[in-house]
C-alpha cells in the first residue's frame, strides 16, 4: 500500500497524503504562477468609460457630513418586527458605488447578519439621496463606499456609523 501511495504521489504530486484508515494528514498548497498586469494610467480621452475608483483624492460624501448621514440613518433604518422577534442583532457592511452624479449604483451587501437584516439595510442605501460625488484629478468620478449599519436590539436603533 505504502509503494503505491509513493508511486502515486511522484506521479500527482504531493497533493494528499492519506493515513492507513483514510483520513486527511496533510495538504500541500497547490501554487499557480500569476501573471501581473501593467499599471494603467487614466487619461482625459478614458472619461467616457465608467471606472469605479477605490481610492480617490477626496472622497464621496452624503450631503451635509458624517453628522447628516447618521440623522439619515436613525430616520429611516426601520428595526424589521421578524428581526425583533428573533431577536437577531448585528452589524451590516454594505457597499456600493457613487456614481459621478451623485446616484448610488451596484448596492451589495459584502458581510451580513441574516437576510432580514441585509434586506432592510439595503432598502435604506437604495432610498439614500444623491451623495457629493468623489473626485480624482479635480473631476468628478465613479468611486466605492461601504457604509456599516449597525442593528441592536437594545437601544431599538437601527443604525450605527463607525
């Protein structure tokens, strides 16, 4: 038995090894070579493509600050009853891209607590107003913002921005 798993082993490589009764001993990483890309620059004759930048020189911002985006929050996150019920609780990351005009586009939720939850916090991200946009090179752009929305019980508010 142990001349075959060494004959197969040369022959795969070291992916598995088994132990006498079958269980899993060890795994080996199986490596790809990766190929990176160029940096590209953006150019003025590129404005008519719609990139979503991560990093901006100033970033995106809800109209009136920080204070006015947390008023908004506490309005109109609505504790969902089934939520309530359940007694589930948490914080939703949710993140989505402000396009050049100020309209918020491609709203996903990238860490959730249940779908109830996820379901309301998203609800209050799609009603938001139009935001100030980001801007790069002193023009307006295409930028992300993941927003946390924080879900307890406790104090029966909805919303929480770090």
């Amino acid at each position: 038995m142990k001349k075959k798993l060494l004959l197969l082993s040369l022959i795969t490589g070291p992916l598995l090894a088994y132990s006498a009764d079958m269980e899993i001993v060890t795994e080996s990483p199986v490596q790809e070579e990766i190929k990176v890309a160029e940096p590209r620059h953006v150019t003025d004759e590129d404005e008519d493509i719609d990139y979503v930048y991560k990093i901006v020189e100033k970033k995106a911002e809800f109209p009136g600050g920080q204070r006015k985006l947390m008023e908004y929050l506490k309005k109109n996150v609505k504790y969902p009853k089934q939520a309530l019920d359940k007694s589930i609780e948490g914080r939703v990351l949710v993140k989505f891209t402000i396009k050049k005009d100020g309209t918020i586009d491609d709203i996903r939720v990238i860490k959730g607590v249940d779908s109830i939850l996820d379901e309301e916090a998203i609800r209050v991200v799609k009603n938001m107003p139009k935001w100030i946009p980001g801007q790069s090179r002193g023009k307006d752009v295409n930028s992300q913002f993941t927003l946390p929305i924080r879900f307890s019980i406790g104090s029966k508010e909805g919303s929480d921005k770090k």
